[in-house]
C-alpha cells in the first residue's frame, strides 16, 4: 500500500493590499456591506507584470524549503489555476523549468475554486498507482485580470495569491492514525455552467472574459453539495465529524463556511478562516489557509484535517489528510 504524505506547505500573497475602504472608493459599495455579507476585509491584488506562474513559482519554493526538498527531487505538478499565463503550454510548465524539475510531469487542472481539492486527488491518486512518487500540488490564481470592476456584485469578492503543498509515497501497511490522504470526494453538474462562468475564451471569443456569477444562487449551491461531500468523505475513511481537529475550507464566503461548521457540529476556533484577510482566491485559497494554520502552530502533525471546496462548473470535492 502507498500513502501520499504531506511533506510541507507554502504560500505566497502579492505585495499590494486592497481594502474595501478602497473600492468603496472606486464603485458603489461599502466596508460595511461586503463584511456583512461575505466576511471579507481586504485582498492581495498582483502587481502589472506579474503573472500566475510568478506567485505559483514562490509558494512552491517555500513548500520544498519546508519539505526539505529541492525542484530536482520532484517528478509531478500538478497545478491547480483558472488563470493560466497563457492559453497554453500549461503554466505548470514555466513553474516546472523555474524550480530545475527535469524529469516526470507538470500539468495544470481546471476546476476554478475546487482545484485545489481536484489537484490533491489527482495527485494522490498518482502517487498510489505508482506513476509519480514526489508531487507538488499548487493552487495559484490572479482574478484580478477576470474581474469586471464595473461590476461590484462580483469586483468586491476575489483577491490573487498561491500556495502549495509537496507529497511523498511512503510505503506500509496504513490505518486512518497514519499520515497521509486518507480519502478524496470529487463532483461536479454541468447543468450548473450559468451560475458561475467567465464570458471569453480561445474557442468562443477568442478574449479573456470576465467572471460573471448569480451569487445567490451559487450560494444555495454551495451549502447543500458542501454538507453532503463532507459526509461523503468521512464515511469513505470509516470516520466522523468527531474525529476532525480541522476544517480547511474554500475561503468564498463566511457564512458558507459557518454553515459547514456547524453542520459538522466544529465550534468555530477548529474552523481555519482567512476570508477577512485574503478575499476569495479561488484554487488557492486551500492551501493559503493551511499555510497559515500551521505557519500560526493550530496545525499540527498527526491532526486530521477535512478540506472542502465548491465553484465554477458547479465543480467541487473534499479531501480528507492525517498531517
Ligand atoms: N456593494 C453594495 N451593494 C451590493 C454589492 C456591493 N459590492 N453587490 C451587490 N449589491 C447589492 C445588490 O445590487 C442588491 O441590491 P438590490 O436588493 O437593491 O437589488 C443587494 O446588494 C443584494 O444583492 P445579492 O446579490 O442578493 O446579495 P447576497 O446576499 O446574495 O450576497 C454574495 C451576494 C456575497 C455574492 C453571495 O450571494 C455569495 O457569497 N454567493 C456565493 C459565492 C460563492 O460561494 N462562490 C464560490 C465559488 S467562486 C468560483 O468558483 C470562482
């Protein structure tokens, strides 16, 4: 039997901060209307000239230097990102060549703000059918570039940043106290599309687009399929709600996350939030959160830890990981 264990984690936000006071500068909002509604306070936006690639590039630099590890020692990536540098080679690739990765694969998923969660599966799932044995999961992401800032129904909720996590098969006999991933939950409803999409691309438009969402009704979405994928998730590992030390959601939105919560019946201080502070990030809001959380010392070794996310398709999943 083989295990993805996680070696390490890393992140990386861009420089500049946005706070609401700011936009509310810039369109018609308010501080008080987006924290009431969303939690949300500030974001990181990237500077002119930097790219997705960019941001992915330094979280994974810290998550080997906490792993231990070198570029050279990697021989998967998997890069999680609705905002690629370009149309393509995928950006794992410039990611791969930055960090002196030779050999095996680099590759990017699209699964918007549940990337992270589809990356890790897919990685896992590689690490154990023996096809890659030192992985980097990254969920990295610039929305800034797919906003409409003329529309503050949606301007108001994202921010850019990366983070990363580095797997490693270890072999051996596992129970669900040894460390590692313990099991995956991946969906996704297609007859979803309308609710959550951006109105460009290569084959359609031949532009970019921008993000274009009915929040409200995403939002019905999100607590339902999030209630059931975390109990899906659970029952797959032979665990319960009370075994959990974390829940590690997608950062979208406050109230979803409470409501997760307290559906898994979590007091709110086992619960990692970064909302406030990062805005929606998308594929990277996961592991920009676990970085925090075991940056701060909540995360520790041998915790059990519930990761979940929902977005664009409607896509979503949830990870269940021993530290
Ligand atoms: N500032 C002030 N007022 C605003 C703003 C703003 N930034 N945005 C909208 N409003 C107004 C609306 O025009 C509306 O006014 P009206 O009543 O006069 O028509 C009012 O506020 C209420 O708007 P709603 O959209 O109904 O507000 P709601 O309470 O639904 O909150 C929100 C909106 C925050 C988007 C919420 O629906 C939400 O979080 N949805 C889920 C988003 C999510 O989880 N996405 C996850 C995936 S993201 C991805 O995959 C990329």
């Amino acid at each position: 039997m083989i295990r993805s264990v996680v070696q390490g984690c890393g992140a990386y936000l861009p420089e500049r901060i946005v706070t609401n006071a700011e936009l509310a500068g810039k369109m018609e909002t308010s501080d008080e209307w987006i924290q009431q509604r969303t939690g949300i306070r500030q974001r990181h936006i990237a500077a002119e000239g930097e790219f997705t690639s960019h941001l992915a590039i330094k979280a994974a630099q810290r998550a080997l230097e906490r792993a231990g590890l070198q570029g050279s020692d990697l021989d998967l990536i998997v890069l999680a990102t609705a905002t690629p540098d370009l149309t393509f080679p995928a950006t794992a690739t410039r990611v791969q060549a930055a960090l002196g990765m030779t050999k095996g694969a680099a590759f990017d998923v699209q699964a918007v703000c549940a990337g992270f969660i589809y990356g890790l599966s897919v990685a896992d799932s590689m690490i154990k059918n023996g096809l890659a044995s030192t992985a980097l999961v990254i969920g990295a992401e610039t929305f800034s570039r797919i906003l409409d800032w003329n529309d503050r129904g949606t301007a108001v909720l994202f921010g850019d940043g990366a983070g990363a996590v580095v797997l490693r098969a270890e072999h051996g006999e596992g129970t669900s106290h040894d460390r590692g991933i313990l099991a995956n939950a991946l969906h996704s409803d297609g007859r979803q599309h309308d609710i959550l999409y951006v109105d460009g691309g290569p084959s359609s438009t031949r532009t970019t687009g921008f993000l274009r969402m009915e929040g409200k009704e995403v939002f019905k979405h999100a607590v339902v399929n999030m209630a059931a994928v975390v109990g899906e998730v659970l029952d797959k590992a032979g665990l319960t709600a009370k075994d959990l030390d974390w829940l590690v959601p997608h950062q979208a939105n406050k109230r979803i996350i409470d409501g997760t919560g307290r559906k898994l019946g979590l007091p709110p201080e086992r619960v990692v939030v970064t909302v406030d502070r990062h805005a929606n990030t998308s594929a990277a809001s996961i592991p920009l959160a676990l970085d925090v959380a075991v940056g701060d010392g909540r995360i520790k070794r041998g915790d059990l830890l519930l990761l979940e996310g929902i977005g664009g398709g409607l896509s979503w999943g949830a990870s269940l990981v021993r530290w």
